[in-house]
C-alpha cells in the first residue's frame, strides 16, 4: 500500500487521552503511545521501551515523566531515557525512543510519522471541528478490517450511495447517474454537484422536495469536509448546475470525517456531525445520526467483505468507471506525493 508519510494522520480523539492515561494506538504499522503528562502536555512516542521492548503505553505516568511498568525505566516527553533504576551510570548519551510530532485539532490529536523535522502544522487541513465556537458536534468512529485505501475510495466515489444505502441515506439513482464537478488542489480534490428535485435525506419518494449542492473537500491523507445546503426545486437549473452565490457550507449541518490507516488491513474511521449551535434540536439531530450510523455500517459490511475478495485474488485488478475520476485524482495525488518523499 502506498501512504504519504510526510503528512499529519489522526490518531485519536483529544478528549481520549487523559492525564496519567497512556493510550496505544498504530499509524502506517507503527505502535505509538500519547500521553498527557500532569501538565496537560500532550506527547507521542513509539510505544516500546529500549529495555526489553515492552510497550510504554502499559506504563504510568509520573508528574512530566512516563516510567515502563516492566523494569522502570523512566523517560521523559521527549523521549529521552531519564533513569535506569539502581543504575548510577546511564548508557551513552542521547539515548532516546523515537517521538513523534503531535498536535491537537479540531478535537483530533494529529500524530506526524514522516520525518520529524519536516513536520509543519500548517499542512493539518482546514476543518470545522470540535472546539468551533459556532458549532456542536455528535462523533463517533469505527473499526475496520480492511484497508484505509477502500475507504477513502468509497468517500471519493459516491455514486454508490444509491445502490448501497438504500436502506440508511435512502436517494435516488441521480446519485449513480450524474458525476460530480471535481477541481485538483494542491494537497487534495474538491467535489461539488446538485441534486435536483429530491426529499430531504432518508425520505426517498418524499413530497417535500428541493435542491441540494454538496460540497466535499478531500484532503491529503484521508480526511473530509462534506456539506450541503438545500434550495428551491428550480435553483440548480437557474443557475446551470454553477455554485449558489454566497455558498455557506456550514448552515445546515456537515460532517468532517478522517481515515487512518493502521496496519496493511486495518484502519479506523473518525466521524462528526456539526450543527449551528442551538439552532437544531437534539431530536433531529439524533435522527441524523442514526442515519449515518445506518448508512456507515452498509460501508462497513461492504468494504470488508470487498477486502475478503481482494485478499482470495490477490492477481485480479481494478477496472474504472468514469465515476471514479475523484478516486483516481486523489490516488495519483498519493502517489506523486510519496514519490516525492521517496526522492528527497
Ligand atoms: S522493558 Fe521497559 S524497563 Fe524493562
Ligand atoms: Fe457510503
């Protein structure tokens, strides 16, 4: 599988890791533990100790330090080997486990896995997410017994939203038959379509119908804004199926989600939901979220069972449709990235 390393991947929620907790999670195959030291200092380090390789993340922490419940070695957040107990001399100098850059976000903790010095927080994509003043979230996540590439793929192609959720978002074939505008960024795709003349979401065959552009951005390494707004039945003819003026994504709700690859055949799926505060009550809201959760183990069922085929042919390939453009934008987007790193 090829991933870019040089990026920013989340690795946990902010709020799962509490002082004296240490969490283990992988990234890309690599064991890493966070921790929060008494400080409230958040830390990333590969999670096994130097001794005898034992993972630190069964280990507890000690004020701004991490000590192994194995033996007790003793490091600090920056990974460095502090204390050997009843050994007065310590090892050569500059004794450390390799930490990894770390930054909280939009209710994510972003582990970097690339190269340390390289690691630029302007690169975490521009979401809307947890913390937003003007917002409020519902969350959840999932995991995968396929690879994070299946996913991603299935985010960038929706036109099987209407062959495999019919029982959860529950749209019409418009999804499947008409493609969406798609527009190459610098570290990701954007893709924009109406829908037109359709009930709201879950309400196939609904009186009362409308208009609705989507917006999705799909960023470097696997992590989306998607938002819709809906208008008058006639508005996306008005305007030639061209972006409503004074767009604002955020209005009625949207959804910010990442991917994380864990291992070759694991990965973990973070999801909110992003309400304008106050302005929708918690019993829509719920019924949202029960359609998302619906529609996202129909993915789960399929994708899985997708990776089962995969793995029993190891020889068959891919064949594309012209609904896969966006897959095939951001995958090559992957790659040239991480030929890139290659070179460097
Ligand atoms: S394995 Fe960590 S102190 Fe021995
Ligand atoms: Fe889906």
């Amino acid at each position: 599988m090829t991933y870019v390393r040089n990026t920013w991947y989340v690795a946990a929620w902010s709020h799962e890791i509490a002082v004296d907790q240490p969490l283990a999670t992988r990234v890309l195959n690599e064991p890493i533990v966070m921790w929060r030291d008494s400080t409230g200092r958040l830390a990333a380090l590969a999670d096994r100790c130097l001794h005898r390789l034992a993972p630190l993340s069964l280990g507890r922490c000690q004020g701004e330090t991490l000590r192994c419940r194995y033996h007790g070695w003793l490091y600090d957040h920056a990974g460095r080997l502090i204390e050997i107990p009843g050994q007065a001399q310590m090892p050569a100098s500059g004794l450390q486990v390799r930490v990894y850059p770390v930054v909280e976000r939009y209710g994510w903790v972003w582990v970097w896995i690339g190269e340390p010095a390289r690691a630029n927080a302007e690169l975490i994509p521009p979401l809307v997410g947890i913390g937003h003043p003007d917002y409020e979230f519902d969350y959840g996540q999932l995991d995968y017994a396929a690879e994070a590439r299946l996913i991603t793929d299935n985010l960038l192609d929706l036109s099987h939203v209407s062959f495999l959720h019919t029982e959860s978002f529950r749209m019409s074939e418009i999804w499947a038959r008409a493609r969406p505008k798609l527009t190459e960024q610098e570290r990701g795709i954007r893709s924009e379509r109406w829908v037109r003349n359709e009930g709201p979401m879950g309400e196939l065959n609904a009186t009362n119908r409308v208009d609705t552009y989507f917006r999705c951005d799909f960023f470097i390494p696997g992590v989306l804004l998607m938002s819709a707004r809906a208008y008058p039945v006639g508005t996306a003819a008005a305007l030639s199926d061209a972006q409503p003026p004074q767009f604002s994504s955020m209005e009625e709700g949207f959804t910010t989600q990442a991917v994380t690859p864990m291992t070759d055949r694991t990965a973990r799926y973070f999801y909110m939901m992003g309400w304008p505060r106050g302005r929708v009550d918690q019993a829509s809201r719920d019924a949202t979220r029960v359609i998302y959760e619906k529609g996202f183990a129909e993915d789960q069922r399929m994708i899985e069972a997708q990776q089962r085929s995969i793995d029993a042919s190891p020889a068959a390939r891919f064949m594309s449709s012209s609904a896969d453009q966006g897959v095939v934008l951001f995958n090559r987007l992957v790659e040239k990235l991480a030929r890139q790193e290659l070179a460097q």
